[in-house]
C-alpha cells in the first residue's frame, strides 16, 4: 500500500488530521486528564475502556487490544481499504494524494467512474418515479405495500419505466459511458445485433449500497407479471453479492448503536420493518448467508437473528445458516432464529400485527445451542439407544468445527448429558468415525468374481483397486507391524459382518496376547447383536465403566491399515485361522507346563490320570496340520 502512496505523504498526513476530531464524529468521547475516554466502538461493553490520546495521536481500547493511528481508526470503523481511508482523510486535510498510472491506480480510476455511473443511475431511477408518464403504476403499487415517501427516500427507491433504451438516452450519450454502464452490470449487450439495452426494465428500483453508502449494484421488482419477479444486478467490479447486505449501510445510517441484526430474505421486508421502526434488518441478495456476511456483521453486533418462513424450504434455509454459523461463532456473540408461521414474511406480518408484536416476536426467538439441538433431535427416538447414537454422530463433528469456546464446551457437555457418555470417550468414538474406511463395507466375493470384476474395470479404464484406498492411507493409517489381534480387531471394526463367516473359537479372551479380551467382547457383541454399528456398539458399553480404557483402544486400532491388498475378506478368514492355530499351540504350550510341574503331593494313581488325560489332548494337538 505504502509503495504506491509515498509515506512522506503519510506521514505529512497524520501530521496534519487530530485524531481527536476524526475519533470524535464517530464516538463520544470525554476528557480524562490528558486523554480522552468512552466506549469501544469494536466490541460491545459497559464501562469505557477505549483511550485516546492527542500527544501521541495514537488510540487504544483496553478491553479488546484495537489501536492505532488515525488512518488505521477509518480503515477498521468504516471497513475501507487503505488506500481509500487515505483519500477520505486526505480530502478532509484539503490536500491531494499524490497520484500515478500504475495498472492498481488506474484500476481505481474505473472503479470510480463505475461508482459514479451508479449514482447517477440511482438519481435517474429516483427522478422517473416522480417524474415518469406512466409513475402512477409504481407510485400505487409503493402505496399498496404501505410505503410512504420518507421510507422510500431513505432507502433511495426509484422507478425503472418500460423500455429497452430510457437509461441509455438519459446517462449513456457517449461509448465511454455506455461501456461503464455495461460493466456496472446496468446494461446488456444483444451479441446478434451487437447492441446495448437497458437491464432493468418496468420494475421498482432498490439501490444497493456498500458500507460507504456508495450505490454498487440494484435489485429490480417487476410490477406486471413477468419473470424474474425479483432481479439483482450481476456480480462486477464493485459487486459481489456473497460480501454484501442489503440495508446494512441503511441500518448504520439509522443507529450507531447497533445491538442487533435481523436477517431476512427480501428487500420488501428491510424496507417495510423500517417503515415501523424497525431499523436493523438487513437482506442476502439471492444467496444463503455466507462466512464473509456473518464475519462482517459479528464486527458491527453481538447478535444476529436469522429469520424465515416456517415452512420446509425456510427450515432447509435455517439449516444452511446453523451450519455457516457454528465455525465463526465466539463467546460475547449470539445467534438465534426466528420462524414465522407459514405463508407469512416480515413485510406481511408486520403491517398485520405491528411493531410491538413483531419485536417480542424478535426477542422470544431460539438461541443457536436450542436450536440445534431441537434441529438435529427431530424425528429421532431419543429414548432408544440407537437414536441417542445417531444424534451424536450427527451433532458431535458439527460442534467440532466451532471455535475453541465456553459455548463449545458447554454443547458438548450436553450432548455428553443426553448419550451419558464423557467427552473423553465422545471424542474417542468421533475420532473412531472419522478414520473409519467405508471401503471395506463390500458384498462378499470370491476370488474368481474379484479378478473378474478387476479385469472388466482394467478393461473399461477406471481406477486401479487401490486408489480406493487412497483417503485411507492419507489418514496416516498405519500398515506396517500389524499384531495378529489388532489385525482381527481392526478389520472386525470395518465390516462387523465378517464374523459370521468363521467358526467361533472357544475362551478367546484366554489368549495370553495384548488385547485378545477386546477381540473377544467384539465377538460376543457382534454374534448377539449381528446388526449393531460401531455407533451403536458405543453407545451399548456407555453404562460399563470398565470399558472406558478399551473403548480408548478401540480408536487407536481404528487407525491401522490392516489389508495391503484388497481382499479383505480372505484377510479376515486367513487371520482367524492362524489366531486359532495359536490358541491351540498355546494351549499346547500350557499342557506341556502343567505336564511337568504335576504336584508331587498327589497319589500316583491320580498323577497317572492327569498324566494320561494331558497327553490325550497333546495328540490331538499333533495331529493338526502345521500352518
């Protein structure tokens, strides 16, 4: 920024602008001995903690650590770039920037002749609606929506009159301004004919402005029975509809001491809550509330309250912002939301029932935390146990996107209430989820049919069978120097439905191997309930302390790789012979001991009957084939 704006310039600036004065317009200030005190503009509070001193033309809030120079005050209060806050500054100090033809300065010289095209366009719209022969059409349509000329004053609303060409005649007279008014988005070019023609044609006019009141873009509501019904200006230059609000800057302008926003859906309804009073309503132009709306507005209020038809397209839309929401909100923020009864809007609703009647509407509507867990619990049994294990599969990795935070912990600590789990094993059993491959979840095949299948996807081009793995192996999942046990566990974890393909071996929990008795209370679950998810098999241990520690070892088995290839099935036979092959070489091992340390206070002829009884099951043992 500096290299294009000299910092002799800057610094001469600086020297020139008290900060006091441009503090002072925007904030009330009180003299405190040698400085001035009053409340941050940055963040909300009770007692002043925001300082600002005429020695050292510098500022500084205590309580939420902004400060600066007079320069970077305009940039954060008013949300401009530095450039352009070194120009406002500028023209107060009745001094000049100095200029240049780099490609970015030229670049803003567009931008402002785009800038005053668009102002001239919203005067233009303004004059036809007192102007125009045929006004009356949008003077009455205005009336009936129960608007009066000091509300569609202060929101600038105008008239564009039908026809193809009344803009271009009044502001496009020479190619240099009908090229702005074309990529202001004001104009279309007809590519056959190669010819411009107005854009916006028998419709009221709403301006949209930036944050500095600058006019960027227009939205159009037609007043016959064409279609769109609504129409915005496309995205340019100096547009960008997923960064602006309609009547935000109008909100601003209305109150410096915002408290709140409200979100709705369309330009009639900010314009009609105005006209009641209500002036802190702002409108999403044609998009879902998105990252950058929600991070502009949580600059300005600490609460914003989404608004929506009750119907299922507005509980879907409700959805949509929870979600948005959640990752950007922090402590000292609030959402809520707020569902009107079905086939009503604000702009309805308020001329129907009143202010009074809408604002407690406003101030009884449901905080965020209810409503996701109202939101996420619908249609759910949680009463079962099942249910409950849903509702935390589905609410767990959404409130680990937010923010580190008192609100975060607390919703876990709820969800950790409703599934009577602890937040160790909740993000145990999460994080078992999230390395979970749902690639092993195959029909069974046999060999033949698997080489079948690969030479027909060989033949047809596709992917190679391992590049299914692919997310697996970037998970970190570990392959190498898998144990036996962990093996088992591991692939058992993955399709639970392999179990039912062996023959059970008696007293696995006997095996003296590490883990070998959570290997066998996964059979014992998965014989007896065959069909249990993991979810569900987490949810059935909740009640065992005992199991806390296995369940801490599960996760950590979920991790490995247990297949280098892709028959998984086979993998899961082969093992669980081998596991049942050691289990007798074990027992075999054991016999052996009890063999040889027989106590020598027994009678000879009971030594004899053990002796005897040993060597039989020893035989046996012999007798299997080596693997």
């Amino acid at each position: 920024m500096s290299g294009r704006i000299p910092q002799s310039f800057i610094d001469d600036l600086l020297a020139r602008t008290d900060i006091v004065d441009i503090i002072e317009a925007r904030v009330n200030l009180k003299k405190t001995g040698k400085n001035f005190s009053g409340l941050c503009p940055f963040h909300q509070e009770k007692s002043p903690s925001f300082s600002v001193s005429p020695d050292k033309q510098f500022y500084y809030c205590f309580g939420c650590g902004a400060g600066g120079n007079a320069i970077s005050f305009i940039t954060e209060y008013e949300n401009l770039p530095f450039p352009q806050a070194v120009e406002d500054l500028a023209k107060l100090a009745g001094i000049e920037v100095p200029k240049d033809n780099s490609p970015q300065r030229q670049n803003e010289h567009l931008y402002q002749a785009q800038f005053k095209i668009l102002d001239l366009a919203a005067a233009f719209y303004q004059s036809q609606l007192k102007n125009s022969t045929s006004r009356q059409t949008a003077i009455d349509y205005l009336k009936g929506r129960g608007m009066d000329g000091k509300v569609a004053k202060q929101f600038g609303i105008g008239f564009a009159p039908a026809g193809w060409d009344n803009l271009i005649k009044s502001l496009g007279l020479t190619d240099t301004d009908q090229a702005h008014l074309e990529r202001s988005g004001m104009l279309i070019r007809h590519e056959q004919k190669d010819s411009l023609y107005d854009r916006f044609r028998d419709r009221i006019m709403f301006p949209i402005r930036d944050m500095r009141g600058r006019v960027i873009a227009f939205g159009g509501r037609i007043l016959g029975d064409g279609k769109p019904k609504y129409l915005n200006s496309p995205e340019t230059d100096t547009f960008h509809k997923g960064r602006e609000l309609y009547g935000l800057y109008e909100a601003r302008k209305a109150s410096r001491k915002l408290d709140k926003i409200l979100i709705v859906e369309g330009y009639m309804d900010v314009v009609s809550l105005a006209q009641f009073d209500i002036n802190y309503s702002v409108a999403t132009l044609g998009t879902s509330t998105s990252l950058q709306h929600l991070e502009r507005l949580y600059k300005i209020v600490p609460e914003i309250i989404f608004c929506f038809d009750g119907d299922k397209a507005g509980l879907k839309a409700a959805q949509r912002a929870l979600e948005t929401t959640m990752p950007v909100i922090k402590d000292g923020q609030q959402a809520k939301f707020l569902f009107l009864p079905e086939g009503e809007d604000p702009d309805t609703l308020v001329r129907l029932k009143g202010k009074q009647h809408f604002e407690e509407m406003i101030n009884s509507s449901t905080p965020m935390s209810e409503y996701f867990f109202d939101s996420l619990s619908d249609n759910i049994d949680m009463q079962s146990i099942d249910g409950r294990a849903l509702f935390s599969s589905k609410a767990l990795p959404l409130i680990q996107k937010m923010q580190p935070s008192l609100l975060q912990q607390m919703m876990q600590d709820r969800i950790s209430e409703i599934t009577g789990l602890s937040i160790e094993q909740l993000n145990s059993s999460n994080h078992l989820h999230d390395n979970y491959d749902h690639s092993f979840y195959q029909e069974p095949q046999d060999n033949s049919d698997r080489a079948q299948q690969s030479n027909r996807q060989n033949k047809q081009g596709s992917r190679p069978a391992h590049s299914r793995r692919q997310n697996f192996n970037n998970n970190n999942k570990r392959s190498a120097s898998i144990s036996l046990i962990n093996r088992i566990i591991s692939l058992l974890l993955h399709n639970p439905s392999l179990i039912s393909q062996v023959e059970a071996i008696p007293d696995l929990a006997m095996i003296e191997e590490n883990n070998a008795d959570i290997l066998a209370l996964l059979v014992d679950y998965w014989l007896k309930y065959p069909s249990a998810s993991i979810g569900q098999m987490l949810i059935d241990w909740q009640d065992e302390p005992q199991y806390a520690s296995k369940l801490l070892v599960i996760s950590e088995i979920s991790r490995l790789n247990p297949c280098p290839d892709d028959n998984y099935q086979q993998m899961f036979i082969d093992s669980w012979e081998k596991l049942k092959h050691r289990k007798s070489d074990l027992a075999y091992q054991a016999i052996k001991r009890q063999q040889s340390s027989l106590k020598s206070n027994l009678s000879a002829e009971v030594k004899q009957q053990a002796k005897a009884y040993l060597d039989e099951i020893a035989a046996q043992h012999r007798k299997k084939p080596a693997q």
